[in-house]
C-alpha cells in the first residue's frame, strides 16, 4: 500500500564529481537526508545562503514538484519512471556556473561544443513534462500565488496555466541550483567560493544517464531520492523509495 505523501517530483540528480561537491555545498545529502560538512578545503559559508535548494536536495528540474491526481498512486509513478528511462541514450552536456534570477547554478553552457548536450537535455525536460503531466494534480489558487503570476513573462504564464509550472519548454532554463536569492552582495561572495571548483568541475560534461523521483514526505520536509532509475535499466533506492509503495 502506498504511504500518503506531500509532493513528488522528477529531477535530474547530477553525477560525480557533481553530485559529491553540490551535496556538500548544500550540507544535505537528499539520498539518505544525512547532513554533510562543506567540502574540502571550502571556507565557511551562512546557512542562509543554501536553505532553499537544500530543502530541494542537488537536483536540476524536469517535472516540478506535483501532488498525485486522484485515481494514480506511487507503484504507478514509479513504473511509468522506469517505463520512461528504460531505453533513453545517455549524453554529456557541459555545464558552467552563473547567475539566474536573482540566484547561483551550474547551467548549460551556451558554447559550441555544448550544443548537442543543451539539445539532447532540453528533449529529455519536455519528454519528463509531457510523459508524468497524467500524475499532477492541478494546482492550488495558493500554489498559483506562490509564482507571483503578476511578476512572470506572458510566455511564461502560459506555461504556468497550462503545466502548472512558469519554466517548462521554451521558457525552460536547465539548472542545478547552489543558493537561494541573494542580494548583490551575497552573491558576489557566493560567486568567489564557488568560481574556482566550478571552473575545475566544469571542466568535463556532466554525464547524464538517468533520471530521479523525488519525494517530499509531508508539507514541509525536505525532498527525498525516492528512486534512481537508469537509462540501461538498473534502479537504486533512495530513503524515500517507502512512499513509491514498491
């Protein structure tokens, strides 16, 4: 029998070395929720500056956070998952640090050699958005307020009307986010911590070679891996993996 559960969500869970350094940055491991200490050779950073994506756990977006529709549950979400990945061809994809509205990630790099890596992403995104749209429930009039529709693009609240989420398909914007919103200050600081891993980090393209389901147990609580599922098949469980009823 399935556990009752807030949200589920399908994001792309970085792999190493981004997965080690990211995790520690944020001070969360989301696979086992274990709290982690900065990495090696890191000076100290606020805990203000992390709190959000560390709610989240390292991730990049892919199907935002959903409640389940009635009539689906977790053993159906995690087959469709497994359904999803089993067969998908793993790529590589470049990625760099900078800011993006108003906060600090590693996303895609705009040059040349990243091309087919930022296509072959963005087609993984929308095929998550489309193939996992029959598992969300519409969202709350409070949900829609919380994205301040007033503030967003027209383009972007179609998207919040249609998908329940501003920044899918031609406003998505792929991302693996290392800070909350900061003011100018914070942010050059963060900027200065981060700059030299990232630059050692992005060095090499990111390999991609499956997606995640995440969970967040109840209002509130953090994000759990609930499920890894591989492209060539394979699955490795999360913490969470008891909310997928499987």
């Amino acid at each position: 029998m399935t556990m009752a559960a807030s949200r589920f969500a399908i994001y792309l869970a970085p792999a190493e070395p981004f997965r080690t350094f990211g995790a520690q940055w944020l001070g969360r491991d989301a696979d086992t929720s274990a709290p982690l200490p900065l990495p090696k050779d890191l000076g100290p950073r606020p805990d203000a500056w992390v709190a959000a994506p560390a709610h989240y756990g390292l991730h990049a977006t892919l199907k935002p956070p959903f409640r389940l529709v009635a009539g689906t549950d977790g053993p159906m979400l995690d087959a469709a998952a497994r359904d999803f990945a089993r067969g998908l061809d793993a790529f590589h994809a470049r990625l760099t640090l900078r800011a993006l509205r108003g906060f600090l990630a590693w996303c895609l790099d705009d040059g040349a050699e990243s091309h087919d890596g930022a296509r072959r992403m963005h087609a993984l995104a929308d095929g998550c958005v489309r193939a996992f749209e029959p598992f969300r429930a519409p969202p709350t009039e409070a949900e829609l307020r919380k994205r301040k529709p007033d503030q967003l693009t027209a383009a972007q609240r179609r998207m919040l009307e249609a998908w329940g989420y501003p920044y899918v398909f031609e406003t998505f914007t792929f991302h693996i986010t290392l800070t909350g919103m900061l003011d100018a200050a914070a942010q050059a600081a963060a900027l200065a911590q981060l700059a030299p891993a990232s630059q050692s980090l992005c060095s090499a393209p990111m390999h991609v070679d499956g997606i995640a389901v995440f969970v967040q147990p109840k209002p509130g609580a953090d994000f759990l891996v609930a499920r890894h599922y591989g492209f060539n098949g394979s699955t490795r469980d999360g913490t969470g993996v008891a909310f997928l009823g499987s």
